[in-house]
C-alpha cells in the first residue's frame, strides 16, 4: 500500500518528464459560451445611432410622429464609417435598424414608415444593406439594433400587443434572413416594459433558427434568452467587481437589479456577461451642438478600463451625422484611443524576468505561461489549492503605472482574492493600494496606479473557488497619448 501511493506520488512529480499529460482543472460555475468566448475576443464594439432622429433637433428618442421624409442624409458613406473602426481597432458595429421611433433603415415590407418613403436615393436605398456590405468589404462583424419598443406602431388604433409580436417577428426575419451573417443583435429595455418574456421566446426562436452564432443582448424581461446583459448604466462605469455570471435578474427591487446587473454575481447560476453601452459623445444620436463635447482620449481610456479592465466588453457609440458620416474629431479620438492601447499593452515589462511560483500544478501548468502571449496556456496549481505567490525578478528595475491580469475564462471565474506587490530587493515588499484585496479576474482586469519603479513584482493569489487558472499577467507604462 505504501509503495502503491509512493509510486504514485512519483508517477505524478515525473509525469511531464515522462510525457503523461497533466489532467487541466475542471470548470468551475457556469462557463461562457461559444458566443460569449467570441464576443470576449472582440473587446471593443461600435454602435451606430443612426435614424430620423439625427435630422431633427435635439431628439434622441423621436415620439413616432415625424415624417419619413424628413430623412435624408447627403453623403452617406458606410465605408468611411468602417474606416473609422478599422483605425479604432474594432471588429465588430451594431447598427439601430429601428429605433423606438420606429423608423426603418431598411426597405421593410410590413410598414410604410422606412427609407422606401423618402427622397433618398429616391426611395431605393437601404442604409442596413449598405452598412453589412462595408462591414464584409472591411472585415467587421456586422450587429442589428431592432428596437423591440416602436412609437410608430404604437400610433395605429389597431395596436395589440399579440399584433405587434407578429409585426416584429416578420421585420426581425426580413433583417435575419435576408442580410448575411449577424454577429450581434440589441434587445433594449428602453420602453420596452409591456413586452413580455413570451413575445421575447417567439422572437428569439427566429435569432436562433437563423443565426445561431448571433450573440443576443438581452434586458429586461428579454434576460432569460441573453448571451450578454446590459451592464446598469450608460456611462461607461462596469461594476468592481463585475462577474460573468448572475444569479437570478428577475427585477423585484430595482436598486439591487441594477447593482447585479453591474457587478453580477459570484457563483450565480447562469453566465451572462455584462455589455459596457456608453456614446462618444453626450447623446446617443448626432447633434452638431454637441461637436465640441466629444469625449477625450484620456476619457475614453478611463471607460476603456472601467468596461474592458473590469471583465465587460466596450460598445462605443459612433453616431454620424446628417451627411452620413462620422465626424472627424469622433474618428481621431477612437484612433487614438487605439495607438495609445496599443503601446501600452504592447511592452510587458516582466517579459524576460525569472519566474518563481510557490506553487504549481505541473510543467503544463507553469507560472512562465504568465508571459508567453499565449491564451491557450495558463498557470495553475492543484485542485486543492487555492492561493499562490509568484514573484517575477526583472532583468533591472523598471517604471510602471498599471497591470494586467486574466482567467483562463473557459474554466469559469475561480480566483476571488488576489493583490500585486513590489520591491526593490527581493525580501520587502509594498502593496500597490489599487492593487490590494482585488476580486474579480474573468477576460480581463487592469488596475491602474500612482508609477512605482521595482524590480521585483510580486502577484499574490489569495482566495479562490477553486484553484487558479490565470493565463496572463503583465505590468505596463502607459502610453504619453492616453494621458
Ligand atoms: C436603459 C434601459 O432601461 C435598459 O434596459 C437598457 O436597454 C439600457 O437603456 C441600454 O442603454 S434606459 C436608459 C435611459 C438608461
């Protein structure tokens, strides 16, 4: 017996030696799906409000009431919006084929209120046609807004809620069926109260039966059929914590729906990620008074890294203007939003350093795999662990103002306790204050901090669910451009 367990014990110590692979950790939690995982990849969306509302002043939700021939863009160009994305770094857009006030970018054949009664391109263009074709020209994965809560329809005195499940149903098959491959469609909640979660069954079978990998955003009594929440606010501020998974988010007191909507819920029982919706500019539509209020770099890298850095994924609204264009100011913020994102990320400054885990699961799963750029491989320890210490010795010294971490998110949220420390010697050690006592992991989480010069980093995984399965950590300066 004794021989039996010592012969295992070394059967498991040279197990990478010997070629036996290591067992990997199992899941813990509900896990992301197929188009959760993709959707986390994208990092950043563009949303583009854009309708008859951007013709009138000051709406950002039209009553329904004005006239369709009120839209008329002079110069619409989608190619030049997929420009702007290409330069931003963004792989996917959502357009608002409707929104509330009904209007219809496309030729849709169940309602007069669209571009087909308009003076543009005398009545035979279709905006939605135009956007999908530039998304496929330039490589971006094309989104559909159908608003679900519709002014205009609303107006008819023939209006029923069981009439409208059916209106809706045949304008989301025209936009499902007839557009190419949706990457994305946008449940809002916004005024969509009175639609129930029965009408949202009857319009979800059709996403699905069209396009499977079409990631739904979901709100509201549309959650149960959600790849991805609505995050709480429209500000850009993802909760911190901010978990993958939530618990149950029937609305039965709306502060604490809003909190769980925002910072999830740990060891909830369904894995819906939080989507960060935030505009560019104050509104959501275009308002050349608001051409001077475009938000900052140095803005937009705050909201980078309080949605992107804190688990979520960035649905940055573009909106274009009554040309049909994005205006350049917009473009060149995004751009260099960025480059700034880029040089940042880009030099990992423990790249190099002598890596000393405390702890590990085994060769497959060494605290090296930290720095290797590689998703696939991650350090991890063994199943009954839940903490570890890895102290990362720089080649010399070096300056930094922000860090890195990410879960192997395919294995569900596991780390729950984790800090970052540094030092100048190797044996004293200072906590970064930002980086103290964090939680939350999932994609990704960036901490940003006063500069500290170190050359020793010390990573402290504290508290977990199960043992940690971490496949990148990196400490950064971050770039002149974002500041
Ligand atoms: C808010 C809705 O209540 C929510 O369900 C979601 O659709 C969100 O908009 C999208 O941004 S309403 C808004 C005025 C906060």
């Amino acid at each position: 017996m004794r021989i039996k367990r010592l012969l295992l014990a070394a059967l498991t110590v040279a197990g990478p030696l010997t070629g036996l692979a290591q067992k990997a950790p199992e899941p813990v939690g509900p896990v992301p799906n197929h188009r959760q995982t993709e959707w986390y990849d994208r990092e950043m969306i563009a949303f583009f409000h854009f309708g008859i509302n951007t013709f009138e002043e000051m709406v950002n939700e039209g009553d329904g009431r004005a006239p369709a021939a009120l839209f008329a863009p002079t110069a619409l160009d989608c190619g030049q919006w997929m420009r702007t994305l290409r330069a931003a770094g963004i792989p996917a857009a959502i357009l608002t084929a409707k929104h509330a006030d009904g209007f219809c970018l496309w030729p849709s054949d169940y309602t007069d209120y669209s571009v087909r009664n308009t003076t543009w391109r005398d009545g035979r263009g279709d905006v939605v046609r135009e956007f999908v074709d530039s998304c496929a020209a330039y490589g971006i994965k094309a989104g559909i807004y159908l608003g679900p809560h519709d002014r205009h329809e609303h107006l008819s005195p023939l209006y029923t809620t069981e009439r409208y499940r059916d209106h809706y149903a045949r304008q989301l098959e025209e936009l499902m069926t007839g557009y190419g491959k949706i990457w994305e469609t946008w449940w809002d909640g916004a005024g969509a109260d009175e639609l129930t979660t029965p009408l949202y069954a009857a319009w979800y079978a059709i996403v699905r039966r069209h396009q499977p990998d079409c990631v739904i955003f979901g709100t509201k009594n549309s959650y149960r059929f959600a790849d991805v929440r609505w995050m709480g606010n429209e500000s850009g501020l993802a909760g911190d914590p901010c978990w993958a998974t939530v618990d149950s988010l029937a609305i039965r007191d709306e502060a604490a729906h809003i909190r769980e909507l925002n910072e999830g819920k740990l060891g909830g029982d369904a894995c819906i990620p939080a989507e960060t919706d935030v505009s560019i500019r104050p509104s959501w539509f275009y308002h050349a008074e608001e051409d001077g209020a475009v938000k900052s770099v140095r803005e937009l890298w705050d909201i980078y890294c309080t949605s992107v850095g804190r688990n979520s994924v960035l649905l940055l609204n573009f909106p274009p203007d009554r040309r049909g264009l994005i205006h350049p100011v917009d473009s060149l913020r995004a751009a260099t939003l960025r480059r700034g994102i880029d040089e940042t990320f880009s030099r990992n400054l423990l790249a190099g350093a002598r890596v000393e885990a405390s702890t590990c699961r085994g060769r497959a799963f060494r605290a090296e795999n930290l720095l290797d750029d590689d998703p696939a491989t991650y350090f991890a320890t063994a199943d009954d662990r839940t903490t570890a210490d890895i102290v990362f010795t720089l080649p010399r010294a070096e300056r930094f103002d922000c860090l890195m971490l990410r879960e192997a998110i395919s294995l569900g949220h596991r780390t729950t306790r984790w800090s970052v420390e540094t030092s100048a010697d190797g044996r004293t050690w200072q906590a970064i204050p930002e980086a103290t006592g964090r939680t939350c992991v999932g994609n990704k989480w960036i901490v940003r901090f006063a500069p500290v010069e170190a050359r020793y980093v010390r990573l402290r995984i504290q508290e977990g669910v199960a043992c940690p399965a971490l496949h990148t950590f990196g400490v950064y300066r971050q770039s002149e451009l974002l500041k």
